[in-house]
C-alpha cells in the first residue's frame, strides 16, 4: 500500500470512531478522508496498482489488459467507498451504490485471484488483496440495517432511536418524519 493510502485509511478510522463516539468534528474527518481515498482510487487507481514510477506507467512492457485492470480496481474501489460512506451517514442510494460496488469489485477480485493462481504475478495478488478487503467491508455493511449505527451513537437516547427505526419502515411516512425531526431536535439540545 501507498503511503498516501495508509494515511487515508487511518483518517478514516479515526473519523470513524470519533463519529461513532460521538465527538466534533468526527463527521468531517470521515467525510473528507473516505472522499479523499475515493477520488485517489477512482482518478489514480491506474497508478497505485503500479509498482513503477509514474512515467513508467504507459510503457511497452505493461500490457493493455493490466492498465485496463487497474483502472476497473480504481473505479470499483472507488463506488464502494462512496458506498460505505453513504451507509454510515444514512443518505439515499447507500445500498445501491454498495451492491454496484460490490459486483463490480467482486468481478475484479475473481478475475485477480484466477489470474494469480495462473501467473504468480504480484500485480495480481495486490489487485486481489485490495478488492477482497473493501468487498468485505461493504459486504458486512450492505447487510447490516442503516440505524445500526445510530444504536451505538445515541444509545443514550432510545426514544429518539425508535423513531428512526419506525422511520426506515416506513421511508414515506411525512408525521415519523417530523417526530424523528423533534426528537433530534430534543436529543441536540440536551447536548
């Protein structure tokens, strides 16, 4: 892994537990570091995956299949992190973005694993280790319900947790909208 992409990946779980544990600023963190991480992997996804420097990239000896491959690996990565960062924050699409995410990175993640097995090329087994972590992450996510993590943020407020489970029942409903709004409301001024 890059620096780069290390640095990202702690942000991110570090945001992540201050967003969980409720302190400030814990929502920013994820967000600007899961957008970070998204943007490096969709627009130089082709480069990460590379073990040369950047002018080597194009050159005769890498073929058009492997530059192909990395820009698929960049922009599959790219969806399911946007996915999971739309799980975490409750925003619409999130397990539409995932499950796209999810096909395309598990395609990759096949087809790296059977090329692996076949060459023992280590940009095989980079694609692969890469595309097995985050579809394990959105996979655990996609199947876990979207207040799960509203349980653990405000598990001092049941109330309002209720509502919002009564809420992702029923989506539609314009009186749980407003009640959840007024219980939010209550809890944020409680804080």
């Amino acid at each position: 892994m890059r620096k780069i992409e290390i640095l990202l990946l702690s942000f991110s779980c570090l945001g992540f537990l201050m967003f969980i544990l409720n302190y400030p600023f814990g929502s920013i963190i994820l967000i600007l570091s899961l957008l970070s991480l998204s943007s490096i992997y969709f627009f130089l996804g082709f480069w990460l995956f590379h073990h040369h420097r950047f002018g080597l990239i194009f050159n005769k000896k890498s073929s058009f299949a492997k530059v192909i491959g990395r820009i698929a690996t960049g922009i599959g990565i790219s969806i399911v992190i946007l996915g999971i960062m739309f799980k975490l924050f409750r925003w619409p699409f999130a397990n539409q973005n995932l499950m796209i995410g999810l096909c395309f990175c598990t395609l990759i993640m096949i087809l790296s694993l059977i090329m692996f097995i076949a060459k023992k090329d280590i940009f095989y087994k980079t694609i692969a280790i890469r595309t097995v972590f985050y579809v394990l992450i959105g996979l655990l996510l996609l199947l876990l319900p979207s207040y799960t993590f509203i349980k653990i943020k405000y598990r001092d407020y049941p109330k309002y947790i209720e509502v919002v489970k009564k809420l992702e029942a029923d989506p539609n409903n314009i009186l749980l909208q407003q009640e959840e709004e007024k219980e939010y409301n209550k809890m944020k001024s409680r804080q």
